[in-house]
C-alpha cells in the first residue's frame, strides 16, 4: 500500500471511531432530552468519562498527555 493508501485508511479508520462513539452518545442525550432527564443522564455521562480517564491512567499507567493527547509513546 502506497503511503497516501496507508493516510486514506488511517483518515477513514479515525472517522469511524468518532461515529462509533458520538451517535449511541447524541442518541442517548436525545433520549434523554425528550424524557426530561437531561441532568441525571448528562451527570451519568460525566461520571462515565471520569471513570475511563481513571482507568486508562491506573490500570493502564498511561500518562495524562497520552489518554488526553494520544501520544502513545514509550521506552521499550
């Protein structure tokens, strides 16, 4: 594969992650906004994201700079 293939792919696989994650979020937070348990739904998804953060930085000991920024680098 060519290195703008290998770019396409990358580009393509990124996006899909991104939908992945933000359309069951926007349909749970329309659910939500329909029901009219914004607050308790929303506070659920802040409390959810705590908890991933948490546990990419103590179970996974990544550093801050590599949960927030993606930098995956290491000392192998």
């Amino acid at each position: 594969m060519s290195d703008e293939g290998n770019r396409q792919h990358e580009i393509r696989k990124v996006w899909h992650r991104w939908f992945m994650v933000m359309i069951p979020l926007m349909t749970v937070v329309a659910i939500a906004r329909v029901s009219g348990a914004f607050i308790t739904v929303f506070a659920g998804l802040i409390a959810l994201l705590a908890c991933g953060l948490m546990y990419q930085r103590l179970a996974n000991k990544r550093s801050w700079r590599s949960i927030l920024w993606g930098v995956y680098a290491r000392k192998d």
